[in-house]
C-alpha cells in the first residue's frame, strides 16, 4: 500500500479509544487508590497492601497509551 492512498480516521478514533480506556483507568481503578493511601496512618502497611494493584493497574495504562501512540504512528504514515 502506497503512501497517503488510506485514510488515517480508523487509526486516529482507535488512538482515542485506547487513551480514553487508560483515562477511565485512571480515574476508576488509580485514583481511588491514591486517595486510599493519602488517608492511611500507616503509610508502611497502606504501601504493601495498593502497591500491587496500583503498579497492574498502572501497567494496564501503559500499555493503553502505548497503544494510542502506535496508532497515531500509523495514521501519520498512512497519512503520509
């Protein structure tokens, strides 16, 4: 497939999807656990308790927004 012969659109709305996936991860799975261990007595004890799911649910997020950059790639190179 030559250069600038597609449209870019799929690649752009599936970049925007994926970011707002790690968006809605953000803000439903992240942040209540931030607030979680901002409340905490025990910062010790809190951090071995959210560090796990905190780092997977971070690592989901990563990946989303790895993904939407990959596909913002795609769509400048399909764009050309």
């Amino acid at each position: 497939q030559l250069r600038g012969t597609r449209p870019p659109r799929p690649w752009v709305w599936a970049a925007l999807a994926a970011h707002v996936l790690a968006f809605a991860v953000t803000a439903a799975c992240n942040v209540p656990l931030n607030d979680a261990l901002a409340r905490a007595t025990a910062p010790g004890a809190a951090r071995e308790h959210f560090e796990y799911p905190w780092v997977a649910w971070n690592a989901v997020r990563t990946v989303l927004v790895t993904l939407a950059l990959a596909c913002l790639a795609r769509a400048l190179l399909l764009r050309g």
